[in-house]
C-alpha cells in the first residue's frame, strides 16, 4: 500500500488482522493512565517502521530523525484507519 506524507510516498506492506493486533498490544503498553508515554510510543514507532519496510534505511535513510518520526506517525495512522474503500 502507498502511504503519502509531506516527506513523499512511501510503499508499504500491508497490515493483517493479526498484525493489527500486536500494534495495539504495543499501544496499550505505551499509556499510563490514560496517557501517552513517549518514550514506550517510540516502541511503537519502530514496530511500525521494521514491520512496514522491508529496508527501513534505504527508504528513510535520507531523512533527519524528526522527519522519520512524521512518516512513521502518517504510516501508523494509516494503519489504525484504514481505508473503507476496499
């Protein structure tokens, strides 16, 4: 699937029910009462990244770390709301 950002298009594997769900395992693990632990997201982040490239750095290798952080956040959105139009 193609993930746009600001920082290009991105192509990136599709995710499964399953994987789904180990994502959100990983969500759940990031809050603390109710809120986001940055430093547990960032676990989530790099979930995100290993599981969506299949060569993470040849793909955002060009990037500063704040522009990685920006496509992997557009690529996890993308997999929490996928598209209806299937």
């Amino acid at each position: 699937m193609k993930v746009g950002t600001t920082h290009g298009e991105f192509e990136v594997k599709e995710l499964t029910f399953k994987d789904r769900r180990v994502l959100h395992s990983l969500e759940i693990q990031s809050a603390t009462d109710g809120e986001i632990d940055i430093s547990k997201f960032y676990n989530v982040l790099n979930w995100v990244m290993d599981f969506a490239f299949e060569d993470a750095e040849s793909a955002l290798g060009k990037l500063g770390d704040n522009e990685i952080d920006e496509v992997l956040l557009a690529i996890y959105n993308d997999y929490k709301e996928p598209s209806k139009k299937k």
